[in-house]
C-alpha cells in the first residue's frame, strides 16, 4: 500500500523522470509552448497582464495561479519591481510574490529580460514542476506538500518567509507539532519558534533538507494514514485511528530519522526533534 512517504522517495529519487514525463502530457506541453513562442512579443506590463494565457503561465510557475484574475494587484506588483525593500513585493507576506516580480523585472531590466532563454527555460521549468506537485497532490496532498518544500525551502532565508507561505507553515507545523493557530495569533513568537527549533542555514544543506522532508512525510503518514495516497486502498485501523500499516512503516522512518539526529543536526535541535517524534510515536498502538 503506498503512503506519502514511499510515494515521495519514489518521485524525489526519480525526479527528472517524473518531470519529462509532466513536460511530455500535451497540456502541459502546448501551455509551454505557446509561452516560449509569444512571451517574446511582449513589450509592457499592460501587454503581459493582458494575456491570459501568458500572464496564466507565468503565475503558475510562481505558485500564485489563484491570482490570475487579480490583475490590478499583479500590475502593481510589477510596476514596484523588487528594488527596494518597500516595495509591494517585497512587501506581502507570501514571499512568491518577490520570486515572480524579480523573475518578470520590467522597471528594473527591460522587457526583453523576461523572454531571454535562460529566463523562459526558468519558468518553462518551475511551470513543469508545479504541475507535476498539483498532480500529486490530487492523489496525496501530503506528497505535494513534500515536493514543495523540498523546492522551495533552500530559497527562504527568513522565518517570516515561511509563514507568509501556507504550503511552508503546513510542512513545519507537521514537522515540529506547533499548534496550527499559533501564527494567527503571534506571527513573531512562532517565527522565533521555527527559527530555534530549524535554523534557516539547514534549508540550504541538501541532507538536512532532506532529512526534514522524510521527518514531515513520517509525521504526515502517521496523522493520515496511508488512505491520503490511496483511499480506494482497505486499512487496518488501530482504535486510535491510526493504520496498522502506516504506523509501522512511518515508526521505522522515524527511528532511523532520531538515530542519524546527532550527525545531522545541533544536539538542542535534535533533543526537540526527538521528543515530539518519540511522543508521536509513544501514542502508537502498532499493529502486528
């Protein structure tokens, strides 16, 4: 039975698979086409927002394809760039919004910058992968969730960033057990939280990114259960709700996860680490 763990592992340790594969589904491949042979002709910011289907694109491979028909919102942050720090860009709280107006800089370098090959083959690349994680997602959200951070997390270097991202709070606050709420409630006492218990430098070490994907799609396993990857698929149910199955196999995760803590991690870090996975797997009842 598949869980979002051994889906993850699967599609991580193939990824360039699994992209060409996304690349290669006609939808994907005449949306990327039509991008790379008109994004070209483009000359302003009003021309850009104008096309749906290019503007479409663009805030997709930037995560923020829910915003396509919020033009005037997109024009402006366009028309700011992302030169100063005031900038409403730079500015909202979802930090997607600086990563698009830097990659379509029109105030700061010219029309032309966006339709550079290196530019269009940046977002051809980011539009693929978005697609593939929305795809997952709709078989296993905790398997989108896993392929988001793992792309995304080594480009925040702030704990407000994290916040300012719901996909990014999700994972943490599975990672760590933090209250769902406690954000809604004081932004700054969870981003000092997040900051102690994940040092913003781990994200950008590939092993520790790592170990913080396996840790959240363990936790996310034994919240869930293996029904979020496959819910037409019978389950074991112990009674605290938990699959036999997945408890199991996300137990054996995370015990190899606490014995590789102290290589990977600073030792007050992985005391946290051990005492809330070791809690969450104390309230076990695993099946045989």
């Amino acid at each position: 039975m598949s869980t979002t763990t051994s889906t993850y592992l699967s599609i991580s340790q193939n990824l360039a698979r699994y992209q060409q594969a996304t690349a290669d589904q006609p939808a994907v491949k005449t949306a990327s086409q039509y991008y790379a042979a008109n994004i070209g002709s483009v000359t302003s910011i009003s021309q850009f927002v104008g096309n749906y289907r290019l503007l479409s694109y663009a805030l997709d491979a930037y995560g923020l394809g829910d915003q396509v028909n919020n033009t005037a919102l997109v024009t402006q942050v366009l028309q700011g760039g992302v030169s100063s720090s005031k900038s409403l860009a730079n500015t909202l709280s979802n930090p997607n919004w600086a990563k698009f107006a830097a990659a379509f800089n029109f105030t700061g370098e010219g029309a032309s910058s966006i339709s550079t090959p290196t530019a269009v083959q940046t977002t051809t690349t980011n539009y693929v992968e978005e697609q593939l994680e929305t795809q997952e997602g709709q078989q296993d959200p905790g398997v989108q969730l896993a392929l988001y951070f793992q792309r995304v997390a080594p480009t925040i270097s702030n704990p407000l960033s994290i916040l300012g991202d719901t996909n990014l709070t999700d994972v943490v606050q599975t990672i760590f057990n933090l209250p769902p709420d406690t954000a809604a409630t004081n932004v700054n006492a969870e981003a000092s939280e997040i900051n102690q218990l994940m040092p913003m430098s781990e994200l950008q070490n590939p092993k520790e990114l790592t170990q913080l994907t396996e840790r959240f799609t363990a936790m996310y396993d034994l919240d869930y259960g293996a029904g979020g990857a496959d819910a037409s698929s019978p389950l074991i149910v112990n009674s605290d709700g938990k699959s036999s199955t997945t408890a199991n196999a996300a137990s054996t995760i995370l015990s190899g996860v606490i014995s590789g803590n102290s290589s990977a991690t600073s030792s007050s870090t992985a005391s946290l680490f051990n005492n809330v996975l070791l809690a969450s797997m104390q309230s076990l009842t695993l099946g045989g």
